[in-house]
C-alpha cells in the first residue's frame, strides 16, 4: 500500500498508521511464538530425557564415580553370557548417565522423581514447569 506525503499532517498519520501496523504485527509474532513453543513442549520434554540419558552431569565428579562404580558392580552379579553384546553396552551408559543426572538434581531423590514421572498405576503423567 502505498500512500503518497504532501502535507506533514500526511507524513503524521503515516506514522501513525505504521507504529499501528508494527504493533498489531508484533502482537501477531508473540501469539505465534507462544503457540509454537506451546506445540514443541512436548519435544523439548524427549529432548531432555534423550539428554539425561546419554551425557552424565558434570556437577559433582565424586559422585558421579561414586555411581558409576556402583552400577559396574551391581550390573556384574546380572549379566551373563547370554545377554548380547549390545545390552552389555548400552545399558550401563544409559544407567550411569540416568542416575547421574537424577541424582544431582537439587532438593529431589530419585524416588521422588521417578514418583513426579509416573502418576497412579505406571501411567505416564504430564510434568508441569
């Protein structure tokens, strides 16, 4: 739309009509950002399950030894020469990263947040942020 200037009472509404236009069109952006980030939530939800599971937190290095000799004990007494190679891979790594993770989360032990995860009878229950 183009509008043609004589007058500064011209060039006055122009902006007007324009500074108008940039917050309607503003208001528009946040409405669509609110909604998309709305749709991805539950993405960013896996994402950050998918993240505790395959990088171990750096926050406290004992502990996390702590863990991962714990687990590489207690997985010992359970494998056998039955169980394939790729079991005896990934489920370590994936226990070690889990529980490093749960367990340097402030103020929550991993009973409580495996509680906050699952609802009654095993189901899955929606974490509100």
């Amino acid at each position: 739309m183009k509008t043609t200037i004589d007058t500064y009472k011209d060039l006055v509404q122009e902006e007007r009509r324009l500074k108008q236009r940039l917050r309607m069109q503003k208001a528009a952006l946040r409405d669509h950002y609110h909604a998309l980030t709305d749709k991805l939530a539950p993405v960013e939800r896996i994402a950050g399950m998918v993240k505790n599971a395959t990088t171990p937190s750096v926050k406290n290095p004992l502990l996390n030894t702590g863990i991962n000799l714990g687990i590489d004990m207690l997985l010992r007494g359970f494998y056998t020469s039955k169980v394939g190679w790729i079991p005896k891979l990934v489920l370590p790594f994936v226990l070690k990263n889990l529980s490093s993770n749960l367990v340097s989360k402030k103020g929550k032990g991993i009973l409580h947040t495996f509680k906050s995860l699952f609802g009654k009878n095993g189901k899955f229950k929606k974490q509100q942020h």
